[in-house]
C-alpha cells in the first residue's frame, strides 16, 4: 500500500509566485522553442514578471486553462518518427514547478530499479547495474521496449496512481486538467511536457515492484527495460509475466522490439552494446566510436580491466563543482575491424561487414573517420565525406597516418596572414615558443610528482627537480634553438623517470619513435598519433593554416602546428594514459611482438584496447581553464586551439594547459 508522501507539498506552494519563478527559470534554461501559441522565449522573457503573477492569479482562482501544444514529428536514429507535442511556454513553466517540487517526494516511492528522469540516476548507473547483475550469474536477458508506452498511458488508471499519492484536490485537478489538453483519447503523455517523464515513471512503478522475484532482476530507463534472469526457462516466464502486467495496465510489448537473448550473443541498451563481458558504448549525440565489436562503438567499462583512475594516476579529471558542459569537440568513428566497410545510405555513413549493415550515423553525428587496415572505404562514402566536410584518415597497424582527406583549407587570409607574421616576427614568435615549450616542461614535471604520489621513488623526485631548475632556464632564452635545447635536456630526465613509474616488469629507458623498438615506445607513438590527427582535425575547423607554427620548423608534409600544440597535451593525454594502460593490465604483454624486424608489433586486440583507452581518456570530465567549467578533453583542445587563434590575431595572449600536480 503506497503511504501518501507529499505532507506540506501543496496546490498553494507549488503556484506561488518563487515556485513558478523557478520554473520559469528551468523552461528558459532548456532553451526549447514555442508551443502552440507562437509564444517563444524572447517574447516570454520581455515581461516574465508580469506573466508569471498572471498565471499565478489564475491558477488560484481557477481560471487557467492549459493552451494548445505544438505537435512535431522527429525522425529516430533507426527509422521512423517520434512524435513530439510541446506545451506553451505558460504550461511549461507550471508543469516544471509541479515537477520539481514534487520529484523529491514522489522518487522516494519508486524502486532502485528505475534509472530514467530521476534525481541523481541516469544511464551510466543503469550500465553498471546490468554489468553487475550479468557477474552475479544474471546472464539471460529479456530485452524489452513498451509499444507506443508515451502515446498509450491511460489517463483515468494515472489518475488513480497519482490519487495514492496526492493528497491535495486542488492540485489533483491540475494534473486532470493538463492531461485533458494531452489527448481527446484519454490516454497519452506529450513526449515534451515537463511533467511527461514524472509521470511515466510513475506509472510503471507498480509493474516494477511486481516483476522482481528470486530468480528476475529488472534495469528500467523509461519505457526500455531488461528483465536479467540466470537461465533461458526463467527468462521465457520473466517475457511473459511482463507482458500480462502491462496488460493489466492497458499496455503492451512491442514484438518487434522485445526478445530473450544471453549475453554471449548479445543486445543493445541504453546506448551501449552487450556482449559477453563487454559493455560498450554506441555513438548517441555525442562520443566517439569504435569498431571493435559487432557495432561502432567506443569502450567504456571492460569489467575488472578498467578500473576508475586514483587520484595520483595521471590525467585531470575534475572533481570539483561548478557548471557541467560535456558536449565533444569532436566525434570520431573508428573502423579497426578487417573485412568492415565505410558505406553510405542517403545522407548517413554506415557500417557493413558480410553484407550487413551494422550501424548508421548521419553525417551530423561523425567529424572525424579513421580507417584502420584490413578495413576499407566505398567511393560513395568517400564522397559523402567530401561533401560534408568530415575528415578521413587510412591509418597502418601501429596507429601511423598513411593518408588523409580532407576538406581544403578555409580562405582565412586574414588568419593565415596573422599567423605568418607571427612566425617571422622573432619577438613574439619566441615569447609564444617559450609559453609551449614552459608548458611542455610544467605538465612533465606534473606528471612525474603524481605518479610518484604514492611510489616515492627517489630518482623521479630527484627528476622533477631537476626538470624544475630547466624551467627557470627558460625565461632568459634567446632564441627558439635555445628553448628547443632545454627541452631536450628534461626530456633526458622525464624519459627514464617516466619508465620507473611502470609497473609489472614493463621496461622503458628513452624514447625512441621510428621503429618503435618495445611495446611502451610503440604505444606512446599510437597514442600521440590519435592526438595529432584530433589536434588537425580541430585546426582545420578553426581555419588555422596547419604549417604556420612558432616552436617547429615549416616543412613540407608535415603540419607544424599540430607539433605546437600537442607540446601541452603529451603528458596528460599520451604519456599519462599510457602508464595507466600498462599499470593497470589493459594492455598485455601477449598484445605484443617485440621481436620483429621491423620493430615491435601490437596485435589487434592491443591495438583496440589503445584506441578504447584513449576514447575513455578523454570522455572522463576536466577543468576548462578558459570558462572554469567542466568540459570534455576534446572541447577543452579546441577551446586551447581557438586561444591560439585569437592570440594571432592580436585578441589576447596564449596560455597553455596547465595540469594540477
């Protein structure tokens, strides 16, 4: 029997003046677009005020009245539409006042296996449940999705959900009001009503509590479920006892969208592909890709094999407040499979191997496509890529470009004229070299203190000083020669400091890139290449011209300004990430042939682990020192690269990335 919760949550709190206040500020923060009136935010905003105590008087006295809803229909990733309704601006701000106020109070009755809409839950949670379950023997799973659940919630049985709960008429009424205007069928939440996901979940929250018993575990995110049982028998009744519960409650399974499978075979969710003990994540809106399994897709938990980095293992991930802007700066579809092909079907880049086509991404969603051997591209995808500006990169075994397309160079000649002045004016040209080669020192020396955190190794402290007194050399260089010797003598000390700080017998001394003469040398090579091949991508977008540079020499086939700007970047994205791959047993020493005459040689399966490394890597949250915020590495790279720009054409002056010790 549900408790009725809401105690001093009223009709009256909820249509006060701060709490539609807060609403209003939750709707122009979404910054969606108007609803059936042709209100938008701009006119809203001209006179919130006035609006808001206007729909807070008649709210009280009973005169509101929803207004009409902007019905849109939006094309799925896999075909079809998804039907969208939005209410009027007024309706949204109500709608969120009611939701957040009554969220904290209405989540306490649902059940921990509810992951979607709710406070502090969210797909990354429902990932590791499903991951959890499968290790404790939950290994068949019936994958389920819910027919048209949004269109079909009946409203008189929601009613009578929400009556255990609500105990205030008046705001009872509010909720009948605005499912009225939903539907003329009584039945139906408007996938773009800020109370549609409260609902939902509210909804389906007596078939939760009914479907787990001893042998069923259920992972629910809205209308997506799991139903994880320990063997095929218990699956088929979990599939059909689902299926009666949603009939009880007007609803049904979708047929085409439900089936009962094991692990080893495999299933999507949420995003992410399931396969054995692989959890990877498929390409949504954002986040890179990978072609190592059965979809593109990049890794991000490989059970035991990626364990959360300590705080003295390298890398900046941040952990403190603040605003949270984790959109990409760039995403990037990774084919490593032999016999895939890039394809092409209408406007999107597919995937296909045997014949069949494994996934589809509009050209919207893909920035950056690297090819790796045995893999191959058609003509039409090829030319896709041409149209839309997205790069293409054929890359050997070791991770080496072997060729690039690309779009030409933008006509900035205003930039490119900037930048050409810089590198020939010896005073500022050597002031920029000195900040790239002060925060290529500053991020070694860095590095070395974090991973010596806990080792107190005595040589790599003894290195970090030593690298510290190099960096007071740097202010009186003369000229670039000069910065360019210092920086040759830390690199003298950080490389053999850096191999101290490897663990499991994994030797390394001095860098040595072509041939890479052991795995540690090679996989420091693959890494920098990625982040070379990222750092043109992003230059290229910004209009940059890639030869133009102040540190390295312009020479013909060989972008210098990427060697610039990757100075900053190797420790925290090459060098730390690649101590972390061998400390922590992702990479493995049978990955590796370091026999071969050509130089050492890493197998398939090591050169996916690199790639779903670095992807990983770089998804985990970092300081942005240009907002404060936290972004992804990717977005914190083109903010650096639009500093530099902006310091070329004399708009402020270029700072680098400084990592935290």
């Amino acid at each position: 029997m549900i408790k009725k919760s809401t105690g001093s949550v009223s009709f009256i709190e909820i249509t006060g003046f701060e709490s539609l206040q807060a609403g209003w500020e939750r709707v122009r923060s979404n910054r969606g677009g108007p609803g059936g009136d042709g209100v938008g935010l701009a006119e809203f905003g001209r006179d919130a005020e006035t609006r808001l105590l206007r729909l807070a008087r008649d709210l009280r006295a009973g005169t509101y009245w929803p207004g009409p809803l902007r019905r849109l229909q939006v094309p799925k990733p896999d075909g079809g539409f998804r039907p969208l309704a939005i209410p009027c601006i007024a309706d949204r701000v109500v709608q969120s006042a009611a939701a957040l106020r009554l969220m904290p109070v209405l989540d306490r009755e649902m059940e921990d296996a509810s992951f979607g809409y709710r406070p502090g839950r969210g797909v990354a949670m429902a990932v590791r449940r499903v991951d959890a379950y499968r290790r404790a023997g939950f290994t068949w799973v019936v994958d389920g999705d819910i027919e048209r659940y949004f269109e079909r919630v009946p409203h008189d049985r929601l009613m009578a959900r929400l009556e255990r709960s609500l105990d205030d008429r008046r705001l009872l009424e509010l909720f009948e009001i605005w499912l009225e205007s939903f539907a003329e069928a009584d039945a139906g939440l408007p996938q773009g009503a800020p109370v549609s996901p409260l609902l939902a979940n509210l909804y389906l929250d007596d078939i939760d509590e009914r479907i787990e018993s001893r042998g069923v575990r259920l992972v629910r995110f809205a209308d997506d479920f799991l139903l994880m049982c320990r063997s095929e028998v218990a699956a088929e009744d979990a599939a059909e006892k689902i299926g009666r519960l949603l009939a009880e409650h007007g609803l049904k399974l979708n047929p085409e969208k439900t089936r009962v499978v094991p692990f080893e075979k495999g299933f999507r969710f949420l995003g992410h592909l399931f396969v054995r003990s692989l959890v990877v994540k498929q390409v949504v809106t954002d986040g890179a890709m990978d072609g190592a399994m059965p979809a593109v897709a990049a890794l991000l938990a490989d059970e035991a094999d990626w364990p959360l980095p300590r705080a003295d293992e390298a890398g900046d991930a941040d952990t403190d407040g603040g605003a949270d802007d984790r959109a990409p700066g760039l995403r990037v579809l990774y084919l490593r499979e032999p016999g895939r092909r890039l394809a092409r079907r209408n406007r999107a880049f597919t995937v296909v191997e045997d014949e069949e086509e494994l996934i589809a991404l509009p050209y919207q969603r893909v920035d950056r496509i690297e090819i790796g051997p045995g893999a191959a591209a058609e003509d039409a995808a090829i030319r896709l890529a041409l149209e839309t500006g997205v790069d293409l990169a054929w890359v050997d075994g070791h991770g080496d470009t072997l060729g690039l397309l690309a779009p030409p160079l933008a006509h900035r000649g205003a930039l490119h004229l900037a930048q050409a002045r810089l590198a020939l004016d010896e005073g500022p040209r050597l002031a920029l070299a000195r900040a790239l080669v002060t925060g290529r020192l500053r991020n070694q020396l860095a590095l070395l203190r974090r991973l010596n955190r806990r080792r107190k190794d005595p040589a790599v402290a003894e290195a970090a000083v030593a690298i510290k007194r190099i960096l007071r050399k740097l202010p009186p260089a003369t000229g670039v020669a000069a910065l360019m010797g210092h920086e040759g003598e830390a690199a003298a000390r950080y490389w053999p400091a850096l191999g101290r700080t490897l663990a499991h017998g994994w030797g390394f001394a001095m860098r040595r890139r072509r041939p890479a003469p052991d795995p540690v040398n090679l996989v420091l090579s693959f890494l920098a290449s990625l982040l070379a091949r990222d750092l043109a991508a992003l230059v290229r977008r910004r209009g940059l011209h890639p030869d133009f540079a102040v540190l390295h020499a312009a020479r013909d086939g060989h972008p210098a300004l990427v060697s610039d700007l990757i100075e900053e970047f190797r420790a925290p994205l090459v060098e730390g990430l690649a101590v972390y791959l061998f400390n922590n047993r992702i990479l493995k020493p049978d990955q590796f042939d370091p026999d071969d005459a050509a130089g050492c040689r890493i197998a398939g399966s090591g050169a996916r682990a690199v790639v779903r490394g670095y992807e990983a890597w770089l998804d985990r949250p970092v300081k942005s020192p240009v907002s404060g915020h936290k972004v992804r590495w990717r977005r914190l790279l083109a903010e650096q690269i639009d500093l530099y720009a902006r310091h070329a054409e004399g708009d402020g002056d270029y700072a680098p990335y400084r990592m935290d010790y």
